[in-house]
C-alpha cells in the first residue's frame, strides 16, 4: 500500500506540476532563464558589489527597452508636433501588445514579440522618414513614388560634403535603420519577458492604462494642439501608408485619363495668343516665394513695402501689374512639380506624374507659344547636367548652367544671382536685332533654400560674365543661417529678387514686354511655421493696357500685391485660362 501511495502521490505531484505548468503564463525556456539569473547571482553574492552591478545593468537595459518602445509608440509623425509634451501619451499599440503576450500561447510568445518588435522598427523608421518629408516638403514620404527624390538627397551631401562624405552618410543611414529594426526586436522581447515574469502587475497595469485611454479618447484630451493623449500613432500610420500604396499604384491610371483631355491640342496657330502677337513674354518662376512671404507678419512689414514700391516704380515707367494667388502642387521643394503644372495644365504632385507627363504629347504653353510664332527659350541657372525633359515642354533652345557664360561665385545653392540670368537673356536673345517676338521661361534661384549667400544688385551695365560678384558669393557649401537668422536671410533673399525683377523691367522694358512672375512653391516650415498652405503670389505686368484688360474678369489686385481675399485657382487651371483669355 505503501508504495502504490508513494507511486500515487507522484503521479498525483507530476499532475499538479504538469497543471501548474499549462496554467502559467510563463515559459518553460523562459522560467529557466530566470533560473540561471538567479543561480547566477546567487553565485555572485561573495563577491558582493557585481551582484549589486549586474541587478542595476539589468533593470537600467529593461528600463532603456521601455522607453525604446514607448518613445517608437508615442512619437508624433508631424515635424511641427515634436515638442517633449507630446510623448506624453498612452499608446493603445503598447496595451494590446502587453494583452497578447500574456495571453499568447508559450512557444509562439518569443516569435510573436520579436515580429512585433521588428515590425514597430520598420514602423518607426517610416515614422522619421515622414518627420523628415514633412519638415521639408510638408507631407508624408509615399512609399512608391518618393524613392526617386533620395538621388536629389545624396547629391545635395555631395555637393556640401564630397563623394566619400555622401558614401559615408549612406552607409550611416543602412546602419540605423538596421540597427533600429533589430534593437526594438530585441527590446520587445526583453519586455514580453518582463511582463510574463511579472504577469499580475503587467495585467493590472495594462487594465488602468486602458481605461485612462479610454477616458482620455472620450473626452479628446491634448497636451499639444493635435496630439491627442489617447495615441494611436503606430496603427494610424499603418493604415495610412497602406492606404496610400494602394491610392498610388492607381495614381498612373488616374492621371492618363486626365491627361487625355485637352481643348487646345488641335487649335491652330492663328488661334492661339491673338492678344500678345508681337510681345515679348517673360515667363519667370520666383524660387519659394510664397504666401507666406507676402502676408506672414515676420515679413510682411519688408517684403511688402518692396512689393508696394515697385508698383510705384513700373508705374512711373509706365507699367501696369494685376496680382493673384495659385495653388501649388508642393512645398517646401520639387520646383520641376510646379514648373510641369504650370506648363502642362494638368496637376503634377509627384514624380511618377512628372515622368510620365514628359513622356507624353501633352500640349504646353510654351509649345502654345511656339506654334503661335514666338521663339521658346528656357534660363535654368540650376541644371548642371543634360535636361532631356527640355524637348518635350518645346524650347527651341535652353541655356543652363553649362552654357550660359557665368564666370561669378557661386551663392550657396544658386550657381548664378538673378541679376545674371536677366541680364544673360536681354544680351543672348532680347538684344538681337531682327529677332521676332520671345518667349523666355526661367527660373529665379537666389532666394533658395539654404539663404546662406545672398547677392547684391549692381549697375546692369556693370553686370557683364558676372566676374563683378567675385568675392561676394560663399560657394555651394555656405553653412545654414544659424537660429531665427534663416528667416531674416530667407526674407532678404525674397527682397532681392522682387527687386531686380522691377529693376530689369525699369532697364530694359518697352512697349512689347509682359512680365509673368509667380512663386513655385512656400519654403519650408522651417520658415513658414506650420500650416501655412500651398497658395503663391502670381502677377502680370504690361505696359500695352490691352494686355491686361484681357484678364480684367479674374478678379486681381491691382499692382504686384495680391489681395489677401482674392480668388485662388489651382496652378493647372493658369494654362487654360491664359490661353483662353489671350485668344481669339
């Protein structure tokens, strides 16, 4: 009897363990790695001090994993929301995910936390990358159409750094996104063990936090101005970007419909432009001028007097300007986007659209102005290399940086000043005699970002292979206006160009020349502050009364300042109505 007790009694002890066993949650694998820590600080005990050291190491790299995670869990995905209030925050992602690796069965606890834990890395660095994009070019980064803009990124650190720096930067980039999408592997499940470990006070935590975050989604708390405290950051982004892959592999098919339609691909030359046959038309994109620029309170008291004498300037000579507002398709940079919208008529917001725009016979305004009789010339100070994209728009000749004869520093990112570029075009092809009428387009680049080297007007007939400004320009690598300084640099910049852009027409202006100038795109919020929107000032001026009176029924401001309540079209609607109120 007594033994078949004794067997009894272990079979019965074997249950209870193999009870004890299927209902805890910890792991087998993981009770014996807590075992071995505790073996091995018991080992230590003589020795006192490591014991000590090695229980602080531990819970400092636990503690180091929670905030990790937290921090990954709570950042916000706007640039203008980094403010330390706003990790102050409940992640809903961080309390399902305590929830399931409680409830989760044991083997597949450590698979799931590491999946886990890597798939929040991936997210996370998507999450830097729309910081980034939104500091920029004030929208997240799209995960099919964007990759082609980091060849223009690494050239930027190449041109301020060398070949080496930007190869080293590339690296630098791999090497943290890799380690970040490790890292948070292993921190979540450094975490999931804690929590199995400690499977009561993880449960009741996760139990009061969810409820603070239901409270807190309720009642819409915020401790910054849109970052709710209830924070679904991570599973929003999720949802975003999937929904934005999805909207931009359908984004070609879109935009070849829209492009299908066009009214004025079959008029014929007589019936374009028949209210600026014999003018001179100047066509002139104003690097990030935007509306920020003429109404923000930073610049308006300087900018704006520059605006407002320079219609006293034109009209003491005998000029005329009407003043209005577009919507561009970006911001903060992608010029080329603006420029094509402009152009083509249709709404060019991402590369894609811009590749297969200059793959197309899509009719532009230029090619308008070709057929209407009109030479097309193109001034890009900025293009340093072959621009096949020049055929398509219709330029019967294109000058760019390695043709247009500057023999001047550099100012920062501008190769040329503006002065030059204008002064360039009246010399090459506004000065030949016999030469029928023009249409130039160029692209004004000195109030572009880095503002870090601004020129100085000088006498036109002084101007010459622009040799005149050496020793005023800083070369491509001028470093950053320091502070609040970017903004007053920025401003100046803006001043600069409006300015030699009433100066040229004060030199060189005649009965025959329409001014259009325009902004491409708002700077970056860096100067902008946050939501300042995608409108530009646009402006035409004419000294032939005629040529305005033909846009007297869009509702523009007189002079070159736009009215703050003046209508507002977006940038792809400019090529249709120019051609329409200029025509027959």
């Amino acid at each position: 009897m007594s033994r078949d007790g004794d067997r009894n009694d272990g079979r019965d002890g074997g249950r209870d363990r193999a009870g004890e066993d299927a209902l805890t949650t910890d792991s087998r694998a993981e009770r014996e790695e807590a075992e071995r820590d505790e073996g091995a600080e018991a080992a230590a005990a003589p020795a006192g001090g490591r014991s000590r050291w090695r229980r602080v190491a531990g819970r400092a790299v636990t503690v180091a994993a929670f905030l990790f995670v937290l921090v990954a869990l709570v950042l916000p995905d706007e640039f203008a929301r980094l403010t330390p209030a706003a990790l102050v925050r409940v992640p809903v992602e961080g309390i399902v995910g305590v929830v399931l690796v409680l409830a989760a069965p044991e083997r597949a606890r450590r698979y799931a936390a590491l999946a886990a834990g890597a798939l929040l890395g991936l997210l996370t660095v998507l999450k830097v990358m729309d910081i980034g994009f939104d500091a920029v070019l004030v929208r997240p980064f799209d995960l099919v159409l964007d990759w082609p803009l980091l060849r223009p990124a690494v050239e930027f650190v190449e041109g301020s750094a060398g070949r080496a720096g930007a190869i080293g930067a590339v690296a630098v980039v791999v090497v943290l996104i890799v380690a970040v999408v490790v890292l948070m592997a292993l921190a979540a499940l450094r975490l999931s063990r804690v929590a199995v470990r400690h499977d009561r006070t993880a449960a009741g935590t996760a139990a009061v936090l969810g409820v603070t975050w239901v409270v807190c989604a309720a009642l819409g708390a915020q401790l910054v101005d849109g970052v709710p405290v209830a924070a679904r950051s991570d599973a929003v982004l999720a949802y975003d970007h999937a929904r934005q892959v999805r909207d931009s592999l359908n984004d070609k098919e879109e935009f070849a419909k829209a492009a299908a339609v066009d009214a004025f691909r079959d008029t014929p030359g007589a019936g374009l432009l028949t209210g600026l046959r014999g003018k001179d038309v100047l066509l002139a994109f104003v690097e990030s001028y935007g509306r920020t620029a003429v109404e923000n309170p930073q610049y308006v008291p300087q900018v704006g007097a520059v605006l407002d004498a320079g219609t006293r300037r034109l009209r003491g000579a005998g000029y005329s300007a009407r003043s209005g507002w577009l919507t561009s398709p970006t911001a903060g940079g992608g010029s080329w986007l603006a420029h094509a919208t402009l152009l083509s008529g249709l709404w060019v917001d991402n590369s894609q659209r811009y590749r297969t725009l200059v793959r197309s016979d899509r009719f532009t305004l230029n090619q308008a102005f070709r057929r209407a009789d009109s030479r097309t010339v193109a001034l890009m100070p900025a293009i340093t290399r072959a621009w096949p994209e020049g055929e398509f728009f219709g330029y019967d000749k294109v000058y760019d940086n390695r043709n247009l004869g500057y023999r001047g520093p550099r100012f920062s990112f501008a190769t040329m000043p503006d002065q030059y570029t204008l002064s360039f075009l009246q010399r090459a092809e506004l000065d030949r005699k016999g030469r029928g009428p023009v249409m130039a387009e160029t692209a004004l680049v000195s109030s572009h970002a880095p503002w870090a080297s601004i020129p100085r007007l000088v006498g036109w007939d002084q101007v010459g292979d622009g040799s005149v400004f050496n020793g005023v320009g800083k070369g491509y690598d001028a470093p950053w206006p320091t502070g609040g300084r970017v903004r007053t640099e920025y401003r100046k910049s803006i001043e600069y160009t409006l300015n030699t852009l009433v100066s040229y027409v004060e030199t060189y202006g005649d009965d025959d020349l329409v001014l259009v100038f325009l902004g491409d795109h708002e700077p970056a919020p860096l100067v902008t502050g946050p939501d300042a929107g995608r409108d530009v000032p646009i402006t035409i001026v004419a000294k032939d009364r005629a040529v305005l009176d033909r846009v007297s029924g869009w509702g523009w401001a007189d002079g070159l300042r736009p009215a703050k309540n003046g209508p507002v079209w977006p940038m792809s609607a400019f090529r249709d109505r120019f051609l329409t109120a200029f025509g027959r």
